[in-house]
C-alpha cells in the first residue's frame, strides 16, 4: 500500500492542522469508504421503501435477506481469499504475471460452482418462498462472492480512488433501480441490488484486467497441492466465523429473534445496536490506514531490504528499532483515536437513540459494542502486522482464539438472560485483541535474532491482507 502512503505523506508534510485532516479524513474514506456506501445504499432503499403501504414487511425482508447474503458469501469465500491472495503474490514476485488473469477466472469459475451448488441446496431444502425471488437470492450470493475475490485485486493494485468510484457506482445503480423496481415488491428490491452489484463487479474486473498480460482465459494453478498453504484456509475461516458466529446464534435462537423470510432470521434486539457502533470504525480505520499500512510498512521494507542487502549489524539492529516503534505507535494510536471515538459516541448514546426512535433499553448494548468493534480494529490491525512478518502459525491461534470465544461467550450469554446481550462479543474481542498485542510483542522482541535464525532468507511476502469488505 506504498501508493497510498506517498500521497497521504503529502498532506502530513505540510505540518498543519489542515494537512493532518486531509490525510485522516482521506484515509478513513479510502480505508471504510466502500463498507459505509454499501450499508448506506441499501439504508437509503429501506427507507424508500418504508413509504409504501405494505413497505414495512418488504423492508425487513430484503435488508434481513441482504445481511444473510453478506455474512454468508464473506465465510464461504474465506476459505479461498487468503490462499489465492498468496498464490497470486508469489507468482507476480516471480514476475509471471500472465499466471494472473487466467486464475482470477478459475478462482471466479470455482467460486461460481460452489456459491450456485451450495445455494441450489438451500434453496431446495429450506426456502419455499416465491421462486423469482429465491432466484434473486441465489444471484445476488453468487455475484456477492464473486466481488470479493476481485476485491483482492483492486486492493492490491492500490487503487483505492477507482475502489471507491466503483462502489459509489455500483451501490448508486443499486439504489436508483431498486426504487424504479419497487413496485414488484421484494422481487424489485433483490432485482435491482443484483444489477448493482453486477456493475460494480464488472467495474472493478476493468479495473483488474488492462494490468495484466493475457496469454489464456482459464487456469486453476492456484489448487495445486504445491500452492496451497492450509493455515490460510483456516485463517480465513476462523477470521470470519468469529466475526459473525455471535450474530449467527442470536439469529438462530427462537428467544432472541424471529423468522422473516423463509429460514432467514433477524433480531430486532440485537442487529440494530450493533450495526449503530460498527459506524464507529472509521476514525480508527483512518488510523490503521495511515500508520500500520503506510509507516510500518515502510519501516518493514526497510529491515527487511538490509537483511537480504547484507547490512552492517548496526544498521539492520537500527531498523529494526525502527520498525518496532513504527508497530507500537501505530497500535498506541488506534487505541488512542478510537477510545475518544469511543467516549464521544458513549456521551451522545442516549440522545442518538432517542433520535432514532430506539427504545433506551437499547443503550447499553449499543455500548458494549461500541468497545466491541474498537477492539476489532486493533485485532485487524494486529493481523495485518503477522502476515507481513509472516507468522501464520500465530495468526491462525488468533483468529481460532476470536472464533471460539464469541462463539462460546455468546452461548454463556444467552443462558444468562437480555441485560447480558452483547457481553459475549464484547469480552470475545477485547481478550482477542490482548492476546494479539501479546503475541505481537513476543514476535517483535530480538527481531533481528528471529529473522537471522529463520536463515536469512528473502524478506516474507505479505501472504494476505485482509480486505474492507471483510473488516465490515
């Protein structure tokens, strides 16, 4: 993300307040941008919707259809993101970048096959619903799926400005045809969602493709047992499994929710808090954006060019100091950022749930969230910090770690009673955050003993960076 990072260094050298403002307000957009587009384009057509007569159930059913789409194309599609972001890293560090287009499409193919397959099951064995509209559902998984596997392209282009341009494309022809169409009903609203998320694919394919030589269409080098790495299947199983298996039971328990459409469930206790304090995400994200991914980044290259480049020991001892300053302070100020933001949001709590016409018992758990999803920026931004240095072993204890505990936390809570909602992801994040900040510093101490001792190989290749799609 070197890219990024010179252009934002631009605002920051011209050392003034508003200098300081550009870079933060900029990385904040590039770095959650493309998650608040989404959730405000498909906010926008509920509340279009809600003008109807019988608005108010199509409401509930298409944004209840839309987060079950979501969450379940983000675990299936983590079970190839990061192993295919790793195979696609080497071979451009190979320089066979013609190995690039042929296995986007394979990969594309591949996660077509299983996303449709998995979704005609289910389909056939627990909706009985209108079968256009099962049909729009379908769609809209397998083409949701799909954008995430190019996303990891767009990321890795560094073309955040065009990311954003596509998603503001996409979810602004979503949006305008989903109310063309709303007259069809729940049909309308899938219909036009799966024509914006078309375009926005499509978009973000022209985006991909003109960078890359392309000598044939198909290839699926990527499923070689050679070019498989397991622990990042795992990874990015356990990453986003934890991320959703709180919201999972909540939405499967007949106490803390109720059925919307079909087998698809929504809580109307739970989903809205929390989707309240996710928009607290973008400060911190700004932070994550400009100090892990542009400072650290840099100091990372650095140490890691001196080792290959056969450095003084001094020198090589010097950057790496370097870098480990660069990762704490980083990390000091994410905390620092999102703990004010965190505080503001607590103090304005109460009016801005009176402002939405919440019921104040709704507060509280809109609080525990709010910490919640401020841990979840520092776990991100620990992860991140791993796979550039490679530690994948740790990585995986990390992200089994979130898994587990929100898994197990939250089925303690539920036996606990409502008053307890929320704690279960609360505590599941923050012990996962201080266990990731203990591991980290385990890795970061003798930094230049552990990496002479792994060889003094090439420096590790970021293998996979998780993408904005999945820190929403």
């Amino acid at each position: 993300m070197a890219g990024i990072g010179f252009e934002l260094r631009k605002f920051l050298e011209e050392d003034t307040f508003s200098g300081s403002l550009k870079a933060y307000g900029f990385a904040g957009v590039i770095g959650a941008g493309p998650w608040v587009l989404s959730i405000l384009g498909v906010m926008l057509i509920g509340l279009v919707a809600l003008w109807r007569p019988d608005g108010g159930l199509e409401v509930r059913q298409f944004t209840t259809s839309v987060t079950w789409i979501m969450g379940s194309s983000l675990v299936l599609t983590g079970l190839l993101q990061l192993v295919f972001t790793r195979f696609i890293a080497d071979r451009l560090y190979e320089g066979h970048d013609h190995l690039v287009v042929p296995n986007l499409f394979g990969a594309m193919l591949l996660t077509t096959l299983v996303s449709g397959g998995l979704g005609c099951g289910l389909a056939l064995t627990l909706f009985h619903e209108s079968f256009v509209s099962e049909l729009l559902l379908l769609a809209n998984f397998v083409t949701l799926s799909n954008i995430w596997i190019v996303l990891i392209f767009v990321a890795g282009l560094k073309r955040f400005k065009l990311i954003l341009c596509a998603f503001a494309a996409g979810y602004g022809a979503t949006v305008g045809l989903s109310i063309l169409l709303m007259e069809y009903g729940l049909a309308g609203l899938l219909l036009g969602l799966l024509l914006g998320h078309a375009l926005l694919l499509f978009l973000m394919l022209g985006v991909v493709l003109p960078h890359y030589p392309v000598r044939k269409m198909l290839a699926m080098n990527f499923l070689e047992r050679r070019q498989i790495f397991p622990v990042l299947i795992f990874i990015g199983l356990f990453y986003n499994l934890g991320i959703w298996i709180d919201k999972i039971i909540i939405w499967l328990d007949p106490g803390t929710s109720e059925a919307v459409y079909g087998p698809l469930r929504a809580s109307l206790i739970y989903d809205l808090p929390i989707f309240l304090a996710y928009l607290s995400i973008i400060p911190g994200m700004a932070v994550f954006l400009l100090r892990i991914e542009t400072d650290f980044a840099e100091a990372y290259e650095g140490f890691f060019d001196a080792v290959r480049g056969g450095a003084t020991l001094q020198r090589i001892e010097k950057l790496g100091g370097e870098m480990v300053v660069a990762v704490r302070e980083g990390l000091f100020q994410i905390i620092r950022v999102q703990g004010v933001t965190v505080l503001l949001l607590y103090l304005a709590g109460p009016s801005l749930i009176e402002f939405l016409g919440i019921s104040a018992k709704y507060v509280h758990l809109f609080y525990i969230d709010l910490v919640a999803v401020g841990a979840q920026v520092l776990v991100l931004a620990i992860l991140n910090v791993l796979f550039y240095l490679d530690k994948l072993r740790q990585a995986c204890l990390l992200t089994l770690t979130l898994f587990l505990t929100n898994a197990s936390f939250t089925l303690i809570t539920l036996q606990l009673g409502p008053v307890w909602y929320g704690y279960g992801f609360g505590l599941s994040m923050t012990l996962t955050a201080l266990y990731g900040l203990m591991m980290l510093s385990s890795e970061l101490n003798d930094i230049e003993f552990r990496t002479f001792m792994r060889g003094r190989e090439a420096k590790p290749r970021p293998p996979a960076e998780l993408t904005d799609a999945q820190a929403s």
